[in-house]
C-alpha cells in the first residue's frame, strides 16, 4: 500500500543507462517558478534509470511491489516516457498470479520474497490502467488490460467486509488480516471508481463494482471505528480527501484539523505526526489533495518547498531529518520522484490523466451508504 512503514536502506547507486525518449508532441509538465519541463523528464529518466529490463521499477533495495510500481508507471507516461511506461505495464501483465494478486514484494529478478498480497496494491492496477488511458487514449491498451484489472479488482472485493472495508491484506496461507486501513481502503475506493470506468469504456460495466465502492467511500468517510489506528501516520489524514471518499466542506475541515500537526512551513509533510521527518511522497501527495479540492496557491507552494529534496540529477531523496539535518533514510527512491512528477502534471494540467485525483471524488459531499443496514446507519438511535 502507500503506507511506508519500513523504509529501505540505501543500496549502490544504480550503474546509468541511456536516456530514455519522450514520446514526440506530448507535453511534459511546467510549473512555473517551480520545476521547468526539463526538470521533469529529468525526474522521469531518473525512474528509468531504476527499471528493470523486463520493466519492473523496485525500492532501493530492489524489491518490486505492485501499488508503487503502478505510481511509477503512471508518472513515465505524464512525462512522455512511452516506452518504459509499456514495458511496466507488460510487467504487470505478466507478473499477475492466477488468483489476480501480485506478490507483497518481488525480488529483483522475478524471485517472489513475500508471498502475501495487499488489497490496495492489487486494486492500484486500475488506477494506473485508466490513467494510461487518459493519457494516451490507446482503446487497445485498455482492452489488452482490461483482464488484469478485472482479475485483480475481483480478487480486492474478496477481501471487502458486510460493512464495506477492505482486509488490509490476504496472508501468505490464504487467511484475510482481521483489520482494515485507512489509507489504504481511500486508495481502494478510488480504484474501484477507476475500475468502473475502464469496464464502461471497454462495454462490460460493473454495476456491482459501483455498489461496492459506494459503500466502501461511505465507511471511509463516517466510519472510522472500522479501521485499525494509524493516525500518527500523515495519509491517514489526507488520504480520505486525496482519494476521493471525503470532499467538499468535510474535506476542508479535514485539512484544517490536521495541518498544524503534519506540514512543517518550509520544508513538508511529516510521514508521521511526532518524528522531525518530511517525506517527498506525503508532501506531493497533500499537493494532489489540496488541488483536488480546489486549493491551488497552498499545492504549488508545498510542491516548491519539497524542492529541497532533489538532486542534481533529477532523482529525489526520499526524506529529510530536520533535527538531524540528514536525508532519512540515506535513498533515493523511484516513487518519490514519480509522486512528484504526478503533482506536477495536476498543477500544470498537461496531460490527459493531470485530473485524475480531481475526478476521484464522489459527487456527494458526503456519500451515502449502498447498503445502511451493513454499516450501522440504518438503525435506530439507542433510547
């Protein structure tokens, strides 16, 4: 999921390779004042630099999980990055298991190390299928992916509860986990409206998939007893709005109530609320929120004070320790520069997939429940 819990240390710094193109007359992100076309496709070939040959794109460490991958695929193709971006999406193709999972981590090389599955990093399949979609508006792609996606979104509602959460993951024995997260059942939900888009387009529409994904935007926005407690961790806080369950005046008063806590003026977003750590990938994931709901001035000011983090190559640290004063940890990381490339893409509306955190949320300002009996709400208040 894009929970990062355990990050990885730094490794050798990969040997480079040739500079990839950008496919020609596609634009390449540009935000003023703030990172320049070149400053992106920069970013873009540092990811390429990291790719495997058979286009898998892995931590520092050189495991391989699908929900990050899936990131990185979708900021090559922001940046014009074609052909690499194909080849990562071949990978997932061919790396999906017969149960439509991918493993929780893969070695460098194919070698599968952690047999589990996570829900969110299996449903992410759709997000980066559709925003692939957007951005080229290749029919053919999207029905040569259009099996994956429906294998693994079935595997995802599989793990879904009466209520409408998701299990964090499927273990390595088979069993479910007896809890569900935040962040990543947000993730999920915008998933499985991107899923319901690609079956429309592709003529086999889910109205079952709808149902599920109303009801799960439902439990993310107004259950939060479903869910096991990560609130220390800064997506728990804007992933509810990032990803679309949550918007309109409950996202603004979301945004507010946490913000003191997560956003130090200057330098970021804090992976979590009581260590002196930002994150790039936090920090441009709150600049995808925040233009989601409309806050522009705040996004492009945050995506300019995380600048700190790059390099000059166009790679991104992956955090900074202002107590420290040092990068924590001591890694550049592939999907640091591709939450960037994507925040980047929303600001400057460049490509066909720059809306896609926008159009992720609900039409309601507060989404009702698919079934309110499930949930609790149907019934009556005690006494």
């Amino acid at each position: 999921m894009p929970v990062r819990e355990n990050p990885a240390q730094a490794g050798p710094a990969p040997a480079p390779r040739p500079r990839a193109a950008a496919t020609a007359g596609q634009p390449v992100p540009d935000v003023p004042s703030v990172l320049s076309a070149a400053d992106i496709l920069a970013t873009g070939e540092s990811i390429v630099a990291v790719q495997e040959p058979a286009g898998a794109i892995g931590w520092p460490d050189g495991h391989t999980d699908a929900w990050n991958h899936v990131e990185c695929a979708m900021a090559l193709s922001a940046c014009g990055l074609r052909e690499p971006a194909r080849r990562a999406y071949e990978w997932l193709r061919a790396s999906q298991r017969a149960d439509g999972s991918w493993p929780k981590k893969t070695a460098a090389g194919g070698a599968v190390t952690d047999p589990a599955a996570e829900s969110n990093q299996v449903a992410y399949a759709a997000v980066g299928v559709w925003h692939e979609f957007l951005v080229t508006r290749d029919a053919a792609f999207a029905a040569r992916m259009w099996p994956t996606v429906r294998s693994a979104i079935g595997y995802v509602l599989d793990l879904q509860t009466a209520r409408g959460e998701v299990a964090w993951e499927r273990r390595a024995d088979g069993s479910p986990a007896t809890y569900a997260l935040l962040t990543g059942c947000s993730s999920i939900y915008q998933s499985l409206r991107c899923a319901v888009a690609l079956a429309e387009f592709v003529g086999q529409p889910q109205p079952d998939w709808e149902l599920a994904a109303g009801q799960l935007g439902h439990v993310v926005a107004s259950h939060p007893e479903a869910f096991a407690d990560k609130s220390r961790f800064s997506m728990d806080w804007y992933y509810p709005v990032l990803a679309g369950p949550v918007r309109g005046p409950g996202a603004a008063a979301r945004l507010a109530a946490g913000w003191d806590g997560f956003v130090v003026p200057g330098l970021g977003v804090r992976c979590v609320s009581d260590q002196p750590w930002v994150t790039g990938a936090e920090s441009c994931e709150l600049v995808l929120a925040l233009d989601a709901v409309g806050d522009r001035d705040r996004a492009v000011e945050l995506l300019r004070d995380i600048q700190h983090l790059r390099d000059a190559g166009g790679a991104y640290w992956t955090g900074w320790q202002f107590a420290n004063r040092a990068h924590f940890p001591a890694e550049r990381s592939s999907w640091t520069a591709a939450a960037m490339i994507l925040a980047a893409d929303a600001l400057a509306g460049a490509t066909g997939g720059a809306g896609l955190f926008r159009d992720a949320g609900a039409d309601e300002a507060a989404l009702p429940p698919a079934d309110a009996g499930a949930c609790g709400c149907a019934l009556p208040a005690p006494g």
